[in-house]
C-alpha cells in the first residue's frame, strides 16, 4: 500500500506542475510555460511575504505581539479554507482519469490519501507564508522558551489540517446532495457559490470591529476566533501559555479528524463518483421541432452549458464578480452609519469617490472564463476546430460568454455602490464606464493568452482551470496588476486622479483593440 501511495502521489505531483511533460519533451515551448509558472509563484510568494512581515512588524512594535499567534491561525485557516473548498471537487471526485485509476492493482484508501496528500502540501505551502514571517517576529520580540519554538514547527504541518478538512467535507456533501437531482451541475454549481460566500461572510464577521475593540485588539481577536473557530484557542494557549496539554489536544484533533475524513471518503469513493458520471434521461422524452441558429449563437450557447456544467470552471472564473455584488449587497443593506461618518470626518470621502471606478475594475479583473475556454475544449476539440465557421466566431462566441457574465452583475453592483456613495455626474459616469473597458479588456486578453499557452491534455477540470495553466495564471495577473497600479498611483497622486484613471482607462482600451485583432488573424489550428 505505501508503494502504491508514493506513486500515485508521485503521479499527480508530475501532472499538476507539468514536470513529466518537462522531462520527457524536447519543445522549447515545455521550459518557457514552466518557467513562468515558476516566476509567478515566486513573485505571489515573495509578496505575500513582505506584506505579512510588514504587518506583523507594525503590530509588534504596536504593542500587539500576543496577537500574532491569533493572526496566524486566521490567515492561514481561512486561505486553506477558501483554497481547498475550489479545489475539492475536481481534485477529489469527479476525475476524467476516474476509470483508469481505478483499473491499477490499488485499493481507494491509497487513491483518497494520496490526492488528500496533494492538497495538504498545496495548503502547507501556504500555511508557511501566512505563519513563518508572524512566527519569526514573534519569536524576535517576544523571546518565548525553547518549547514555543516546537510548538511553532508542529502548528506549521498541523494547521492546514482542520480547515482543509472543513472544505473538503462541504465539497463532498454538496457532491452527495446534487448528484440525487437531475439538474446536478446547476445544483452543485449553486450550492458551492453559497458555500463559498458564507466562507466570505463568516470572515468579514470575525474581522468586525468597533472603536472600543480596537483598544484592546490581542483581546478582541482571541474572543473572535475561539467563538468562530475554537480550535485555534488551543494553539494560542499553547504557545503563550505554554501549555503542552492544549497543544497535544489540538495535535490529537487535528490528526484524528483526517484520519476519519480519509476513511469515511475512501468507503464511499466509488459511489460518489459513479454518481457524479452518471446521466438522468426524461422519461417523457418527445421528438420537437428543430431548431437551428446562427453560428455565433449556437457556439455562445454551447460555451454558456460549459460554463454552467463545471462547478471548478465557473467557481474560479466567475468568484471575482460574485464577490462584488456581494460586498455592493453589503454596502447597501450593512455597512454601519459609524463606518460612513468616520471616512468623511477623516476627509477622505473624495478620494474614495473618485478611486471607485479602479475598485471595481479590480475584480473585474479577476472574472475570466475565456483564459481556460480553450483548454476546456480538451479532446474534443477537433470539433471547434472543424465547425464551418470562422476562428473569428469562436472566439467572439467564447468572449461574449464572459461579457454575459460581468456586465449585468457589475452594473447592478455599480447602481447599489452608486446609492451608499454619493458621487457627482462625471464620477457616476466613470463608475460604469471603466470597469466596462477592463470587462472587455480582462475577455480578450484571457482568449489571446490561452491560444498562446493551451492546456489540452487534462485529466480533470482542475488542471485545466487552476493547476499550473499559464493563461489563468498569467490572465489574472495581468488583470491584477492593470487595476491595481493605477489605484495604488490615485492614492499616491490624490490631485491627479481622474487624469490617472482616464489616461489608464484609454491605454487599457488601446491595448484591447490591439490584442483583439491579434486574436481574430489567429488560427484555430496550424
């Protein structure tokens, strides 16, 4: 069984970061899409870095440093949440390599524990950048005893753990609960948003505070979480009590619910998945009239059913707007009247008004279904390739999908915001105006990047839309970084903001046009 593990685990390791294909391939090409992988990792890493370290910096010299085991649960608790929860369906159930898996000589204990392996290390790695810089900091201030420093180390491999856990089990019910529906994509695709949201609202609510919490915030945060998430009580008692029972209480926890979670999975293995592959039929089916369409259309419809048929796929392309109309939904019915009262009283009212429009084009900037459009096509693509129609259409087909999908959503969100902040008529304007230009921006440059570096040999949805693909990786990014420039240059140059942001908008635009064309002279095949 070990064997088996270590090369199923082994398996899965070559085929998320690409070194197989890197290995065994003479094409340039391999090296290049892995070694911007790499240099996006890095840089991610290295951000997330600096900016724990800063923070963790500032609340020691603060007088807070008893707060920053806190800190690290929460960080890295609600990263491994979130992360693993979008991770869990198309990682654990619901593989395209379902059947040939499991025709290998090895048993589903070995199968589960080894992609539940995979997701431990993907979380310890995030574990160690929300809990190594707060960690050292606390260690260089506080000067604990020898025995925090293990305590330390092990909450470094136990803490992704229980949340990790927590996501994978959601995961797993929302797989067991919609597969009983006819509608089981919808429906899964449903519950997983609202899972996702209520991961949103329950951190927004431990990280409320008034102006009397403030004063104490070691205190406030320690009550927070232990109401929230009880378990990371124990670790922080551990670590400033030094208290070796709450540590070995919380080390038993940890491993005892994944083992359990390992064992329930791998009896049920089977017939989850033999759910999630199986197809329902109307037994009143009757022969209609046919329809037909224009091509446009007829692909547009087949790229919406897409969409909508893969839970992975519309979570992570489509989770950066959802999360706007949220927070606008917030804003409206939620925000405090003390919170509005303090940002005029403090003067900065102008400067929020003004820097909305960039706020709001940066999660426009995170929403791209076309970066993995292509790649999702995987082997069937021959027939995209083979439909009498011009490349031009496809992706145009492909484009308005992602359209369809940001601008009603970011104007419902514009019109709710618009109503919290009170905004001049050139303000308003700009409000609907430039997130537009990076909607339109964000659908181009993702089917220009994924034509470029297609990923067609997936064996699940999750490699395709998450697991080393390039054009996600390098859309978002770019996205990223396209937004948040330009606001972190109108914070900076607060009397030259509309200057900044039109002149930005412009050059966005400029460069959508430029990449479009580029798109509508490529090939769908050489």
């Amino acid at each position: 069984m070990k064997g088996k593990y270590k090369y199923l685990l082994r398996m899965q390791l070559y085929n998320l970061f690409g070194f197989n294909r890197l290995i065994h391939s003479r094409d340039k090409q391999e090296k290049q899409r892995l070694a911007i992988v790499v240099a996006f990792g890095l840089a991610a890493i290295a951000i997330l870095v600096i900016y724990t370290t800063k923070f963790s910096i500032g609340m020691a010299e603060a007088g807070l440093c008893e707060a920053l085991p806190t800190l690290m649960v929460v960080v890295s608790s609600l990263a491994a949440l979130t992360l693993t929860f979008v991770k869990s369906t198309g990682v654990l159930i619901g593989l395209k390599d379902y059947d040939m898996v499991m025709s290998m000589p090895v048993n589903t204990f070995s199968i589960v524990t080894s992609r539940i392996t995979l997701l431990y290390l993907i979380n310890l790695i995030i574990g160690f950048i929300a809990m190594l810089p707060s960690g050292i900091i606390y260690i260089a201030y506080e000067h604990p005893p020898i025995c925090s420093y293990l305590f330390l180390v092990g909450a470094l491999f136990l803490m992704p753990i229980i949340p990790m856990i927590i996501s994978l089990s959601l995961g797993v019910l929302i797989v067991a609960v919609s597969s009983r529906s006819r509608h089981k994509n919808i429906f899964s695709l449903v519950l997983s948003t609202a899972a996702v949201l209520m991961i949103v609202f329950a951190s927004a609510k431990t990280q409320s505070m008034d102006a009397t919490q403030i004063t104490d915030l070691s205190v406030t945060m320690a009550e927070t979480v232990n109401r929230f998430y009880p378990p990371a009580i124990l670790f922080t008692n551990a670590l400033i009590h030094n208290d070796w029972a709450d540590f070995a209480i919380f080390s038993a926890i940890s491993l005892l619910l994944g083992i359990a979670f390992i064992g329930i999975v791998s009896h049920y293995y089977k017939t989850l998945n033999t759910a999630v592959f199986s197809h329902y039929a109307k037994k009143n089916y009757k022969i209609g009239a046919l329809k037909s369409s224009s091509p446009f259309m007829a692909l547009y419809k087949k790229e919406f059913r897409r969409l909508g048929s893969c839970t992975i796929y519309a979570l992570n392309s489509c989770i950066g707007i959802v999360l706007l109309l949220v927070m606008a939904v917030m804003a409206v019915f939620f925000m405090p009247s003390t919170l509005r009262q303090q940002v005029e009283a403090m003067g900065i009212m102008s400067v929020v008004q003004n820097i909305m429009p960039i706020a709001l084009a940066i999660f426009v900037s995170m929403t791209s279904t076309t970066a993995a459009s292509l790649s999702l096509e995987g082997k069937n693509r021959w027939i995209m390739c083979s439909v009498p129609t011009l490349a031009r259409t496809v992706y145009n087909s492909k484009i308005a999908v992602n359209l369809t999908v940001i601008l009603p959503i970011l104007y419902v969100s514009a019109i709710f915001i618009r109503i919290v902040i009170p905004c001049s008529f050139m303000q308003t304007v700009l409000l609907f105006v430039i997130p537009t230009v990076y909607a339109f921006f964000i659908s181009v440059l993702g089917i220009y990047l994924n034509i470029k570096f297609p990923k067609y040999d997936w064996t699940s949805e999750y490699y395709a839309v998450k697991g080393g693909a390039i054009s996600v990786l390098a859309t978002i990014g770019g996205g990223m970084a396209s937004s948040l420039i330009p606001l972190y240059l109108c914070i900076i140059f607060q009397h030259y903001q509309i200057i900044i942001m039109l002149s930005i908008t412009c050059l966005i635009l400029l460069i959508t046009l430029a990449i479009y064309y580029k798109v509508c002279q490529t090939k769908l095949y050489v």
